[in-house]
C-alpha cells in the first residue's frame, strides 16, 4: 500500500494546542459498526457493559528535553529516547556540529554529561553527576511537547501531559488516549462493572517519526519496551470467560497486547516491539480501541485504519474535520469496534 493512502486534509486551526479546561471535557466520535456518533466524553460509561475490561498503559513522561553547551561554547538540545540505567540514556541531541564519542556537554549549566557513542540516530550519554537520570530531568528538563504544538512547556502540561494514572517513569511522549480520564471518569465505568487493567509501553520519540517511503512495507518501525502485567493477563481472561471485551486505551496499550498475543495468546512479561499494524492484520487481543485523532500518513492512522477497516476510518476523519474535532495529543477522542470481518483467535 502506499503512504498518500493514508493522507487527509487537515486545517492547522483543528490541531489542539492546549487540553481542554478540565480532563474529559472532550468530544468522543464513535464509529461501532457501520454507524458514526457525535457524543461527549462523558458518555463513554454508557458504551460500555458490565465485565468489559479497559486496559490503560501507565507509564510516565520524563521531562526528556535538556538544553546546554558543548565546550566550545555552541549550544546543544537532547531529547532523551530511552534509559538505559541509573546513570545512561539514549538521547537525540541537535547541535550545529554532532559531538564526538569521548566528548562532554554541559546541561542546564551544571550537568556534566560524557557522550559515550552512536547507536543508528542515537547518541549514547553517561550524565556524571552521581544522581540518577529520573530525578535529573524531573529538577531539570522540559515536557517534550509534540513538534505540533507550537508553545513552550509550562505549569499546565507538566499537569496535563501526564494521565492521572501514570507511575512508570519513561516515556518521552504522553498515551494521549488515557489524558481524558479522570478518577470520576474510572468509577463511573467500574460502577457499570467494567474493570481497569494496565500495561506498561515506554513511548519513544518515535512515535511521530513520518513515514517517508512511498510503500508503507518499506518503513522501519522504532523500538518501544513493554510490560504486561500477570494480573492484567488474569483480569483479562476472567473478563473473555464473562463475555466482556477488550478496550485498549489508547494506540500504545493495544501495541503492547497484540505484540504479547501475536500467537493469540496473551502472555505476561517484558519486551521489545517493532510492530507495525496495517490493514490486512489480524488482530488477536483488542475488540474496541479508544484513541485520539493521528496525524496524516502516520503508523498510528495506519492502525486504526486497519482496526476499523481503511474506508470507514478514513471517512471517519474526513467527518472529524468537517465537524471541527480537535485533533491530536490535546484533542478529542475516537471509540472505535474492530472491523466485523477480523475476528482473531485470541484465547486469553
């Protein structure tokens, strides 16, 4: 399939530059079946049924942007990919000219990091100051805001780009999905007797890598870790045993449990994904995904395109726009079914 399949237009004043005033004041598109629905968010206790089970994934943004000097004096910015231990990331860094490996950068004007070497894109760096990263970029760094929205980070992301459940620190972009719910929200929906269970996918940056070849069979998917936990494995097969169903909260969790699944089994542990979901795969562990709106020609649309079938989603989207839905991180919400025809053999 080619990438301009996947292609829509999309007016810049629609792309939601600041959360709604208060979590879950948003608008919800359904598209169950055949049949697309303007609704609130509100309204998703009533979409749901007793012994469904919504999986969120709980982890949690760094403050992964750090601003600071080679010695030479030129400015560098690094955006922290991945942690590697207490004291080691992957990071990208943009400078006029890259460091070399055995080089040293000064950050927030008192971290001294060791560029230790490349991997691919990447730059391996030790930070030498003997405390260890999280509580680094938690005194020291920015919310990595998406490229999309064009303000500085301040007070109210550092609040709003994080969901109230996150507690797994590293990721460097938020599961955009789970920032509408709120603690009311989750007891209005375990009051209809559906159930939380989490996982955990560290979100790398990424995730808003364009596709840039022209067959998406050609793209190279990023690497994200996972984790699922046993008691999520349990809630979930104790829900198929009920007839509930499965609702991935967001593009990330339904990554975590198919790549878990892909021989329809769902299995707990640890792991690293490269998986790239397009129309024509089989889906063994998601039956309903609520997401937000992705971006044109993204890995993200092309999943919920093959999720809810290609034609139906991409109407969807065109109705989006028409109806002046706020799209992406900081905008409203998609619940979609799985397309009727792609039934997996998940076996829980």
């Amino acid at each position: 399939m080619r990438t301009d399949e996947f292609d829509f237009a999309l007016p810049e004043r629609l792309i939601a530059q600041h959360p709604p005033e208060r979590r879950g004041a948003s608008r919800l598109l359904t598209m169950l079946g055949t049949e697309l629905g303007d609704r609130l968010f509100s309204d998703l206790p009533s979409l749901v049924r007793e012994h469904d089970v919504l999986v969120f994934n709980d982890t949690r943004v760094l403050k992964a942007r750090l601003f600071g000097a080679k010695p030479t004096g030129g400015k560098v910015e690094v955006l922290i990919e991945r942690l590697l231990d207490e004291h080691c990331a992957l990071a990208q860094v943009r400078a006029s000219h890259l460091p070399k490996p055995g080089s040293s950068l000064l950050l927030a004007g008192c971290l001294p990091v060791t560029v230790l070497g490349r991997e691919g894109g990447f730059f391996r760096l030790r930070f030498d100051s003997g405390e260890d990263i999280p509580a680094l970029l938690e005194r020291y760094g920015q919310m990595p805001l998406p490229p999309y929205i064009t303000h500085a980070p301040g007070v109210e992301d550092d609040e709003r780009y994080q969901t109230v459940f996150a507690r797994q620190p590293g990721a460097v972009a938020a599961p955009t999905a789970g920032l509408h719910f709120d603690a009311a929200m989750v007891a209005a929906l375990q009051a209809r007797g559906a159930r939380a269970a989490y996982v955990t996918l560290h979100v790398g940056a990424g995730t808003f890598q364009p596709v840039r070849a022209e067959n998406i069979r050609e793209h190279v998917m990023h690497s994200e870790r996972y984790t699922i936990p046993q008691v999520t494995v349990d809630i979930i097969r104790e829900a198929r045993e009920k007839g509930g169903r499965v609702i991935a909260v967001g593009t990330t969790s339904l990554r975590a449990l198919e790549s878990s699944a892909s021989d329809g089994e769902l299995r707990s542990g640890e792991g690293e994904t490269r998986i790239f979901i397009t129309p024509g795969y089989t889906f063994q562990a998601v039956d309903r995904l609520l997401t937000n709106f992705h971006l044109p020609k993204s890995t993200l649309l092309m999943l919920v395109c093959a999720f809810g079938g290609m034609e139906q989603t991409l109407a969807a989207y065109r109705h989006a726009v028409e109806r002046e839905y706020r799209f992406f991180s900081y905008g409203d919400a998609m619940l979609v079914e799985r397309l009727a025809a792609d039934k997996g053999a998940f076996r829980g």
